[in-house]
C-alpha cells in the first residue's frame, strides 16, 4: 500500500481521554488467587503457575511476539495497565489490531467509551441467550499529544468503520504499523458523534489515572442500568 493510500496524519492534543476496564483487572493488589490459597506458601507457588502464563509478565520479560520489551513502560504510575492492553489481545483481535498485538483503546468522552464497552457485553450475553448479570468497570483518564492517522471524514476507510467486522480495518493496521504508525484516531461506530483513539505505542499513553466506577446490571433486557460512582 502506498503512502498516498494511507489515511491522512492529524496532529491531536487530546486530555482525560476515558477507557473503562473490568475492575477485577484494575488493582494487581486484589488478586483473584488468594481465596484458593490456604497459606502464604500455597499463594506463592499459585504465583509463580499464574505468572507463568500471564502475557504481560511475559511480555515484560521481553518474551512476547507481538510486542518488544523495549517499546513498554515502567516505573510510571499504572504502567501494567499500559502494558496489559497491549499484551493481552482478543483472541480475534480489535477493529485495529490482530491476536499477537493490543493497542490502547479510548473514547474523548465518558459516553462514548461506555457505548463501546455496553455494545460488546451486551453482545457476549447475546451468545449465550442471557443477560442477567452485574459488571463493574473502572474508568482510567489519559492524555495525548501526537499524530495519528485520521479516518474521520474520509470515506476512503468506510469499510474500517464496520459495524460487525474487522477485517478491513485490522488489515489497514497491520499495514499502518510496518510504516512505524502511532494510532488511529477515528469515529465512534457506537456512539453517534463520538471519537476514538486507537493508540499503537504504549509510551504515547500519558498521564494515566484512576476516575469514576461504572457498574452495568442486565436484568432481562438487552440495555443495562448504568450507576456511577465517583469523580
């Protein structure tokens, strides 16, 4: 693919960007290990057989073939929740990356970024006929300043922006990142008006915090209540 054939690059400045993770990921001082130790020992050796096959431990053992030990982060406050979205890919992968690499996904707002994490459970529940559930999510805020590829108002990329399938936008960037591509920043497929960031380097992820608790509860229907707590 030519560079002509690229989307165009757009310098962004972009603050309190939202991603919301499940909160059982979100504290590694909470692990889900210790109710099925029956001593400090037994917890150890549970460690060492979970750390073995935890990607990002691997990764950061600079032992992952999707991304180098070089390109994450360490020492920065959250930076295993960085790594983490790059060295835990879907199985299927994302809209912009494959099974070996992640990326970092964030919506500008809160809404947005809710839409997106709404459309994908409702759609595992979807799966299994069932939507009887509570999940909480933790909202993380970070910041950007650099150029991504842009495919908002280019209807060259219309295919990326598909609504149930993957296929032209992971090959897209699969392309974008052998020409060392920074991310994508695009329009929101599931929520109207909204954008996102799909950021390729773990080091271009500033500023990361904690803000609000979201919790979604299906009861019945295909839509969740939605109950925030905090900031």
């Amino acid at each position: 693919m030519s560079s002509s054939s690229y989307p165009p690059i757009t310098a962004l400045r972009a603050f309190d960007t939202c991603r919301l993770i499940p909160s059982r990921f979100a504290d590694i001082n909470d692990s889900v290990l210790s109710p099925l130790a029956d001593s400090n020992d037994d917890l150890a050796l549970l460690f060492d057989l979970d750390n073995a096959t935890n990607d990002r431990l691997i990764a950061e053992s600079g032992n992952s073939a999707g991304i180098g030990i070089d390109e994450l982060v360490f020492g920065i406050p959250h930076f295993h929740i960085i790594n983490a979205a790059f060295s835990y890919p879907r199985p299927e992968g994302s809209r912009f990356n494959n099974a070996e690499r992640g990326a970092w996904y964030c919506a500008l707002t809160h809404s947005a970024a809710l839409a997106e994490v709404i459309f994908h459970k409702t759609v595992e529940y979807q799966e299994i006929d069932y939507f009887h559930d509570t999940v909480s999510y933790q909202e993380f805020l970070a910041d950007f300043s650099a150029s991504f590829h842009d495919l908002r108002n280019d209807a060259r990329f219309q295919a990326c922006l598909s609504p149930t399938t993957y296929i032209a936008s992971q090959a897209l960037a699969e392309s974008l990142l052998q020409q060392q591509s920074l991310g994508m920043v695009y329009p929101s497929v599931r929520k109207k008006r909204g954008t996102n960031i799909a950021c390729f380097r773990p080091a271009l992820v500033g500023n990361v915090r904690k803000a609000k608790i979201v919790q979604l509860c299906w009861s019945g229907g295909t839509m969740p209540s939605v109950e925030t707590k905090g900031s």
